[in-house]
C-alpha cells in the first residue's frame, strides 16, 4: 500500500462538500484542513509498470500541499494495489469509501477495475473523477452519474477507427490480424475496428483473437495470427508486457504487416525498448498528448522536467505514464479550485438528472466538451501543455511531433 498523507489527486465528480464546520462533520474526507480521497494502481502483477502514474500523483500532491494546499486545504491521497485484478480493485475501493472514509476516489487505473467497481461507487454515491480509461462507456452520466473519466484521448472505438481508416487509405485492400486484451476496452477496440470495415468486416478482418491480462505470454496468439500473413497489424492492450512480447514475436517470426499498437501502450521506456528497437521500428499509434523534449524551452515542459528530477528522479521523464500522471493531477487540482469551499457530495438528483452543485456542474460541463483538458488549459495555465491529438514519429528514439491531429494522427516508431 502507499499512503500518501501530503500528497492529493483532486476530488472528483461528487466530493462537493459544504463549507460551513457542521457541513465538515457530516462529510467523509473534508474537514477544514484536509481533502482525503481513494486511488488504486496496479503497483504488483501485470501492469505494475504504468503504478508509474501514480508515483506522479503522489509528487503532484506532494508539491501543491508545500505551497499550501487547495484553497487553504491540504490534499491526502490514500493509493492502495490491486494488482490490475478487478475482485482486489472492489475490495480495496470498499475499504476506502467505508474504513478510511475517503470524500472521492480519483484515478483508477484501468478499464477493467473501474468496471468492476462503477455499480458500488453509483450506488453509494461516490465520485468517482478522472477514472484512467477511454472506453466509451464512461460517457454516460445518466448511467454513471458519479463516473467520469478525463478524455485525453480518443476512446477505443474512435481509436481503432483512425487507424482502419488511414491503414485502408495506403491499401484499400487490406486484410486485418488483430490480438486485443479481453475485457470491455478490448471489445470497444475490435467493435472499433469492426464499424470501421463496415460491410467489408467479414472479408477483411483475416482474424481476431484475445488474451487475458494475467497471461504470462501472447506468443500462442502471435503465432497464430502470423500465419494469416494479413497486411496490418493491430494490437490492443492497455500492459505493457503484453504490447512488447507482440512486437517481439511477430517480428521474430519474419511476418511484416504495418503495425499499429494502442495508444496506452506507445511508450518507449516501457514498450519500445524491452520489445527491442529494431522490432518496434515503423510501429505506429494515435498520439495524444504533447510530447517530451528534453531540451524543449517551453515553460510548461521545463517546470515537468524540473518536477520528475526533483519529485520522481528514478522514473524517465519521457515515460508516457510520468506525463499523464502530471497532467491528470493538474487537472484534479484545477477543478478544486474551481469549486473553492462548495465541496458537498449531495447529488439533488431528479428523474435521470446528474448530481448537481458546482463540482458537479464543473464535471458536467467537461464531460460534454470535446476537449476537456484543453479548455481547463486555456482557462487556468496549469496542465502541461494541451491535450492534442497530433501524430508523432519517432527518429532514432527521440519523439517529434509532426502534423496536426486533423491531418494523420497516427504515430510512427523508427527506433535503431
């Protein structure tokens, strides 16, 4: 377990506590002093290299709370492991709200535990803000009303669509192997895909298999897969171990399909390399986020940099979890100060409506903005850059970004 007492992700969509001591009383997590909220990361079993972002929001905190906290109030995340295994996400996320009496939970990591825990947090009326997810499903406050995820990306669908369509647009023709993590954001991915094709789905899609998280290898799929000797490629996983044993094997077998790989999983440190440069090179994904340039001027980039050396010095600042992480917890921060002291978790729901009140309002607001993080951005000057969706090549391990999201948004590796 870590426990982060100084450090603080934002409270989310329902921590909207009042502002008056007897309110304080009443409220799980607020007091005058202190904002207490849940997170949970894989920090053991298959995906414990992206527990990197919550590292991140530990440092975040840790740094806002030096300078006094948010609007006078110190900031307390308490971040349990789960090991990426859903049954332990419910566990631990009951012992937050119900023993450690967190306000919100913040940043769950992963499509699968946040599902496993989205009926408890709605029916308990807990907000649950910034879960870490692009599945589509998390767009649906009438449904989720407590839930909402940060859309820095495109959602799987959006995703798996992109890079049909630019695949299709260099070969009409093309037929599609495609290997997905089995669970909801996998099966957001292949329906992606599949909408795409449209009526050529049958002909083209040559074939799809799954995998589980808890596999210790997808060489069996790989190899399967390969023997189709489809034109493209496309692997979606939201592990990292699983994207690099795909890369490895498919190039260790001789097949060489255009490759595209889920944007969560289009990280050098933790993707690119243990695959092997030469077997990454020409890899292409949908990229999202500015960028790290180590020798970049821009303010925003220079205070992250200065952030991960002093707050996070053992992780690269150019991991992708590092960054998101960063900006996430930015993000938290701005939203609480945007609701100063109307911290209250009441909902005043009607028939279907949202929880109501100013975090409520803010939450809604950005959940129908098509870029949420940008407008938070322009408003307060604190995320780290603007979220884009712009696509990137990478020359010789160094990432540049290229064109702009409405153009080609798609990545391309050229490492070695």
């Amino acid at each position: 377990m870590i426990r982060s007492s100084q450090a603080a992700p934002a409270l989310f969509l329902a921590l909207l506590l009042a502002a008056s001591s007897a309110a304080f009383a009443q409220q799980p997590g607020i007091t005058d002093t202190e904002i207490k909220f849940g997170n949970i990361m894989p920090y053991s079993g298959p995906a414990s290299a992206l527990s990197v972002t919550g590292k991140a929001f530990a440092g975040y905190f840790d740094l806002v709370n030096e300078k006094g906290g948010v609007n006078g109030r110190k900031l307390n995340m308490i971040s349990l492991d789960d090991g990426f295994s859903p049954p332990k996400t419910v566990e631990a996320t009951r012992r937050l709200v119900e023993n450690d009496n967190v306000a919100f939970m913040f940043g769950t990591m992963g499509t699968a535990p946040s599902s496993a825990t989205a009926k408890y947090l709605n029916g308990a009326k807990v907000p649950h803000l910034f879960l870490i997810s692009s599945a589509s499903k998390w767009n649906d406050p009438v449904n989720q009303p407590w839930l909402m995820a940060l859309p820095w990306a495109p959602n799987y669908v959006e995703e798996a669509g992109i890079e049909v369509r630019f695949a299709r647009s260099k070969n009409p023709n093309a037929r599609f192997a495609i290997l997905y993590q089995n669970d909801d954001a996998g099966k957001d991915y292949l329906r992606g895909v599949k909408e795409a094709l449209g009526a050529d789905a049958d002909k083209a899609i040559a074939m799809a298999t799954s995998f589980e998280v808890a596999d210790p290898t997808v060489d069996s799929q790989i190899l399967t897969l390969a023997n189709t000797k489809a034109d493209v490629f496309l692997i979606y996983s939201v592990t990292p171990r699983a994207c690099a044993q795909a890369i490895r094997k498919a190039h260790e077998t001789g097949w060489r399909p255009v490759r595209f790989i889920s944007s969560g999983c289009a990280n050098k440190e933790t993707v690119m390399v243990p695959a092997g440069l030469e077997a990454a090179n020409g890899i292409m994904s949908v990229g999202s986020l500015k960028p790290y340039s180590a020798d970049s001027k821009d303010p925003d980039m220079i205070a992250y940099r200065d952030f991960m050396k002093t707050r996070v010095p053992n992780v690269d600042p150019a991991n992708f979890a590092a960054g998101y992480g960063y900006m996430v917890a930015q993000a938290l921060v701005v939203v609480l100060e945007q609701c100063k002291s109307d911290l209250s978790r009441e909902n005043n729901h009607g028939a279907g409506r949202q929880p109501q009140g100013r975090l409520a309002a803010a939450l809604d607001a950005g959940r129908q903005a098509q870029h949420f993080g940008e407008r938070l951005s322009s408003d307060q000057g604190r995320l780290h850059g603007r979220i884009s969706r712009q696509p990137v090549q990478c020359h010789q391990r160094i990432a540049a970004w290229l064109v702009s999201w409405r153009t080609v948004p798609v990545v391309r590796f050229t490492g070695a």
